[in-house]
C-alpha cells in the first residue's frame, strides 16, 4: 500500500512542521472509519483527516468539505470529551513503523492538565484508530479487537495499549546498515526489490524499486547476481535518499497512468522510476491529490456502471420488442389473402354451401386466372366463413401496419441507446457522466432526477478541439448533446461533417475557414471519427462524410440522431489523438 512506514515517518514530521502548538477546536465523526480535527496553529486554521478505511487508511492535512452526520457517533462523542481544547505537543512514530501518535495536552473535568494520546495504525484491515491515557491504557477506539480476533493483542477499552509485534528488520537510520546489506546480499537467492523489502524496516515495494532504478539495477535481479559496482551503487543510492528524506529536500509525488487517468502510487520522494509524475509541496497535498482523483475515477465508474446497466436494461428491452415485432410483421405480411378470400367466396356464394371444408374457385383479380383452393369452417354458411376472412384481413392488417410503425420506432431507439452505451463507456469525468444523465432523464429514461429538488443544469463541457498537421481545427463531440450542440449550434455550413457507417460514435467537424480542406486533414479527422466510435478496436473503419448543410434532425428525433444526404465514404485505421485541447 502506498502509506508505508518512511510515508508515515515523514508525515510525523510535517505534521509537527504544521500542527505543533495548536489548538482542537472541533472534532466530528465523518463516516464510520474517519475522524475529521479542526485545528487552529500558527494564526491558520487546519482540517486533520484519520482515516482507518482498509483500502484507505492514511493522515494528513486536507481541504475538503465533508458531510457531517446528523448525530455524532459514540466514539466521536469521547473524542470530544478528552480531546476538545487541547493543546496539541507533537506526532511520533515508533521507529519506521505505521503507526502515528498525536500526543495532546488537554483539562480534565478537575481542571488539571493530562496529557491524552490519539494513535492511528495504518495497517490495511487491521487499520484502526485508538484513543490512550497518558500511561497507555486504552479509552476507546474506533474498532474493538477481541481476544477471538488477536490473541495476542487485545484492543478494548481498560486494556494496556501494546504496539504490534516488531519484525526482524532494520532501520535504515542504522549507520551499520549498510555494511550488513554488502555483506549479506551476495548470499541472498531473492531479487535484489524483495531482498531490501525484507531487510529494510518503513520500506514498501514501490520504494524498494526506486532505490534500485536510482541506482541503475534491475529490481528482479537476483541478490546474489550483482556485482560489487551494483551493490556499491545501491548502498550509495540508500544513502542518498535517506540523506534526502533526513535533510528536508524530499519532494513528495504523485504518478498517474496518462493514458487511463488512474493514479498509480504517491510516496513523500520523487518516485523517479516512473516516467510521469507530478510534484507537490508537502505530504498532504500529495495524499490529497491521489485520493481525490482515486475516489472520483470509482465514483465516475460506479455511476457508469450504474447508468449502464439501466440502459442495458432498456436495450433489452427494446431489443425483445423488436423481435416481436418482427414476428408479427412476418405472420401478417401477407394480410391481404384473406381480403381475396372473402371477396373470392362472396363472389362464388351461389355455388358454395354450409358443411364444405374448402372450395377451389376462380381468382378473377389475376390476369391468368389460375385457381386457388380456399379453406372453409364447414360448421359456417358461405357468408359467415366470408366474414370471417374479412375480420382476419382487418385484424391482420392493423397488427402489420403496426408492427412495421414500432419495427421503425424500436430500430431507431435501440441505435440511440447503443449510442448512449458508448457516451457512457466512454466518459471521462464527472462533467460528461451528468450531461448523459440529464439527457436520460429528459428522454424519460430516469424517473426522476437523481438528486433532491429540480435536477442541476451540468455545467457546460465544450467539445474535443485538436489542431490538424495542416493547421485546421477539427471538433469532436463526446455524448449526444455534444454531437447535437457541435453540429447544429457550433459547426458552420461549410464545414466538413464526419461519421462512422452504421454504428454509433462521434460528431466529428472539421473547421474549413473557407478554405479546401487537404485529404491529409481529412483522413486525419476521418481515423479520429473512427477512434471515437464502436468501430474503434477494427482494423478498417468507414466513414462517411458531407458538408454539415447536408446533415438535418428528423422531427423528433433523439439527441444525437441525425440524417444526412450527398456524402462519401472513406475507409481509414482508427488513430488515437496527441494533442488533444
């Protein structure tokens, strides 16, 4: 996990940097993991976060705005009893271990002066948030641990707090260290990352592979394998950053995967191993950031997921009526034998009479006039078994006729909504994600807004603009109304208007200034169109293309659906865009 022990270290540090002296002005409880401290220290106000969430633990300064409960919880209701007004003298850690103590100097209800200790364990599941007198006895903590869940260590209120068991390695403030890491690594089998890992106490993997990419050394190579130059560079690298990490020159970082926007790791050095990363001023903002982003990308997924499946849901749907449809299209097709039949045996009722099962007559409506054997409900007169084909002509002719109405209805909403599983598969922020949502709750989709009171208008997300290697600006919109709003709001006549065939994705505009548009632009902007589409993971896409005076919105038609005439076909490879605006 990225807060491992020299994380927690430092953060000590910072906070001692930040914190030291101030004052707890508030305490709340702001889920059922998370404390949330208002503290005031050097004539600025500060929020301190301690989060034991087993995918989240961590503590740090930070500037969001959490949502209070309604009533306080009862852990936080004792926090505010011992630790409200309190002076706050320092945080330590034991060692390079996960584990941060905010000692805080505070009045009893005798009016003597106590000092009372906050720790936080960050420690995955076992993460836990407890709260100790001045000799280590328990008060409370966040998670009870009982003897049936830690034999050896007991986290209850009226216990002695005892630290977790220490591991056998050692610290790398240890001046003899290094001498113990020449010597023992030519003997080691284990790659050279899981080597330090297991010798080296507060050092997470993500750290263990910096010290080796720093000093030049693959971290898969085996221990034993290296040559003296090797472990002479990597002793050399560990001291440097110690010396880094030690003097205040530390530059926390953030890494986030470019290409899908997903932060990777975040650690209180430049994690230089990785080619792409960001650089803030302290810890805090660093964790801030990386959690920030991580709780917003699963946010934006869970509601993606969310939105799809209620779309998916409805395409089901649609697609299930479709088949109906089309069943009844087929079954009534040929409604009109029955209007000949009935007309063919009112025209023949003298020769006919009741108990026949069929009767072979004449078709006088074709110019050969063959013959054609009629069937009969021989328990019906000739009149009756003639009403009967006029009913069936008339109810299958209003079956058809409807079917072939909703066959036309459903294609078209089933193409929207696929069109809609794109937008949502595709979007990429909060922004995007609420215009798709609004557009669903216009088209009837969503019952109701998803928020209490009138649903909010989606702040405004301008379509894609990329500058072509021939220097015309190519638009492209990302989910139905950017298409619609790219196309007929923005988009000039003359502009070049560009398509996948037959399949759902981008409006794709190509800007013209009047100019003509080079076919190196327009291919461009064609693998574009294809690379924002259905069609993107094919080899070969079509797409079509027109001027934008050719393209028109049907009369109630959905956001999105357009038709257009007068166009060309061009076949392209789908290309991911550089140098998007």
């Amino acid at each position: 996990m990225p807060f491992d022990g020299v994380l927690a270290y430092n953060m000590a540090k910072e906070l001692n940097r930040f914190l030291a002296g101030g004052r707890i002005n508030k305490i709340y409880q702001v889920d059922r993991d998370s404390v949330l401290l208002h503290i005031r220290a050097k004539g600025n106000n500060y929020s301190l976060l301690f989060s034991c969430n087993a995918s989240a633990a961590r503590l740090h300064i930070t500037g969001k705005q959490f949502e209070n409960p309604d009533t306080p919880p009862v852990f936080c209701m004792l926090l505010r009893k011992h630790l409200s007004g309190g002076i706050i003298n320092s945080f330590y850690t034991n060692g390079y271990e996960r584990i941060i103590t905010m000692e805080t100097e505070v009045t009893d209800e005798l009016g003597d002066r106590n000092i009372k200790k906050l720790v936080i364990e960050v420690m995955g599941r076992h993460s836990n948030i407890i709260l100790l007198t001045h000799d280590d006895k328990i008060i409370d903590s966040i998670k009870h641990v009982d003897f049936s869940v830690n034999r050896v260590r007991e986290i209850l209120p009226a216990r002695h707090y005892i630290l977790p068991p220490a591991q056998d390695k050692l610290s790398p403030d240890d001046p003899t260290v290094y001498d113990y890491l020449l010597n023992l690594a030519p003997v080691a089998e284990r790659k050279i990352s899981s080597f330090l890992l297991d010798k080296l106490q507060g050092f997470s993997p993500v750290l263990c592979r910096e010290v080796c990419f720093r000093a030049g050394i693959n971290d898969d190579k085996p221990a034993n394998a290296l040559t003296g130059e090797e472990l002479n560079n990597l002793v050399r690298e560990l001291k440097n950053l110690m010396r880094e990490l030690s003097g205040n020159h530390a530059t926390p970082s953030l890494v986030i995967d470019e290409s899908t926007n997903k932060v990777i790791d975040f650690h209180c050095v430049e994690l230089k191993q990785y080619g792409t990363r960001k650089t803030y001023n302290c810890i805090s903002e660093a964790i801030e950031a990386f959690y920030s982003l991580k709780n917003s990308r699963e946010l934006n997924n869970q509601r993606s997921n969310n939105l799809l499946k209620l779309i998916e849901k409805h395409l089901n749907k649609a697609e299930k009526r479709l088949d109906i449809n089309i069943r009844t299209y087929e079954e009534n097709k040929n409604y009109n034998d029955y209007k000949l039949f009935g007309e063919l045996i009112t025209a023949n009722i003298y020769a006919l009479k009741k108990g026949m099962e069929w009767a072979t007559l004449i078709n006088y409506y074709s110019p050969a006039g063959e013959s054609i054997t009629i069937p009969l409900d021989k328990n019906k007169n000739p009149q009756e078994n003639a009403q009967q084909y006029f009913k069936k002509y008339h109810k299958a002719k209003t079956a058809f006729e409807y079917a072939e109405k909703e066959t036309d209805i459903l294609k078209a909403e089933i193409s929207y909504l696929e069109s809609v599983i794109f937008a949502i598969e595709n979007a990429e922020s909060p922004e995007q994600l609420n215009q798709i949502q609004t557009e669903l709750y216009e088209q009837g989709y969503l019952s109701k807004p998803r928020q209490k009171g009138k649903m909010a208008k989606p702040a405004p997300v301008q379509p894609l603009k990329i500058q072509s290697q021939d220097g015309f600006e190519i638009l492209i919109g990302r989910n139905n109304k950017e298409n619609d709003k790219l196309t007929f709001k923005i988009a000039r006549k003359e502009d070049l208007w560009l398509h996948i065939k037959n399949f759902p994705g981008s409006h794709v505009v190509i800007r013209t200034e009047g100019k003509e548009v080079p076919d190196t632009t327009l291919t461009e902007a064609a693998e574009y169109a294809a690379w924002f589409s259905k069609g993107r993971s094919a080899s070969k896409v079509e797409i079509d293309y027109t001027q934008v005076r050719n393209v028109k919105k049907p009369s109630g038609a959905k956001p999105g659906m357009v038709i257009y005439v007068d166009y060309k076909t061009i076949v392209v490879n789908p290309r991911e865009p550089l140098n998007i605006n």
